[in-house]
C-alpha cells in the first residue's frame, strides 16, 4: 500500500459524546481508516497547530475510556514533506477542551434554533442526533430488526444524554434566550 500524501499521527479522543462529535467533523476513512484533518473550522486548526514534526512514528497504546484516532494532516499547511506528526499528552488535553466546547455550542445552538421554531426538545435533540449522525449504521428502515431496536436504544440513550445537558444548560438561564425574535 502506498503511503498517504500527508502527515500521520495518532491522537487519543475521549470515547462517547466527544469522540462521535470528531466523527461527525473528520469521518473516517473506508479505505485507510484515518480522519482526514480538513477544513478551516476551529478544531482543524487548533489540531493542525498542536501537531509536532517527528522522524518516525510514535504509536500509542490503546487507553480505557479514549479512542485511538489515526489522523492525516495536510502537508503543504505546516511541513515540507509527507511523513509522521506527534501530539504530546498537555496538548491532547487541550484537544479535547476544544472539541467538547465546539461540541456544547454547536448542541447549544441547534437547540437554541429548533426551540424558536417551536419544535419539542425531544424532537429537536433526536434530529440533533440524526443531524450530526451520532448514532453508527445504516438508515433506519433498512436495518434487520435486532440491529434497528440496538440502533433505537442508543439514540434513546444519546438523546436522554443531550436532553439532560440541556436541561441543566437552561436550567437556570434566563427564559428570554427561548423567546422567537421578533
């Protein structure tokens, strides 16, 4: 297999919510199996601005409770060649700060604009769901029963997660913020 144009690494990304979000952001890869890191969005470039040159790979080792994400970089941004990028863990961390901020205003913002709509916040978060396709597999109708009410129960499960978020985001928010502009 030829090498891909580009700089590898590997990044661990929290598993759940987060990880998903990446998903959503960078998909992976049928062939590769890597998150092409693309875009001009906030979590691209922040990133694209923590990755570090290395010689060689630097593998890591598979961590309970993260997913090990292998990521391609556009050379011609940062590096001269094709070759092999390295994130350390303080810069990691911050990854993942970014990526959950994005994620909570992104979430905030869809359901900010299905409540002026005046959608029910259970609709809202399931097309949130749907939307940044949170949920793995194929559509819907398609799926051999099993797998459908699997599939059922993990929206079910994300979209209580993200329903509680919001109640808890809102909770003490000023009724105003859902109120249509006029």
């Amino acid at each position: 297999m030829d090498p891909l144009p580009g700089r590898l690494g590997e990044l661990y990304i929290k598993s759940g919510l987060d990880y998903e979000f990446f998903r959503y952001l960078f998909p992976r890869d049928k062939d590769s199996g890597v998150h092409r890191i693309a875009g001009t969005g906030i979590v691209a470039g922040f990133i694209r601005a923590h990755a570090r040159d290395a010689d060689t790979r630097v593998g890591l080792e598979p961590k309970s409770g993260m997913e090990l994400c292998r990521v391609l970089l556009p050379t011609e941004e940062l590096f001269s060649r094709d070759g092999w990028v390295v994130f350390r863990e303080q810069d990691m961390r911050l990854i993942w700060t970014i990526l959950e901020s994005c994620f909570e205003l992104d979430f905030y913002r869809y359901f900010l604009k299905g409540m002026q709509y005046g959608y029910e916040k259970k609709e809202t978060v399931e097309a949130y769901v749907i939307s940044r396709n949170l949920v793995t597999g194929e559509p819907f109708d398609t799926l051999h029963k099993r797998v459908y009410r699997n599939e059922m129960k993990l929206m079910e499960m994300k979209v209580r997660q993200l329903t509680r978020k919001a109640r808890y985001f809102f909770s003490e928010a000023d009724d105003t913020l859902l109120q249509p502009k006029i």
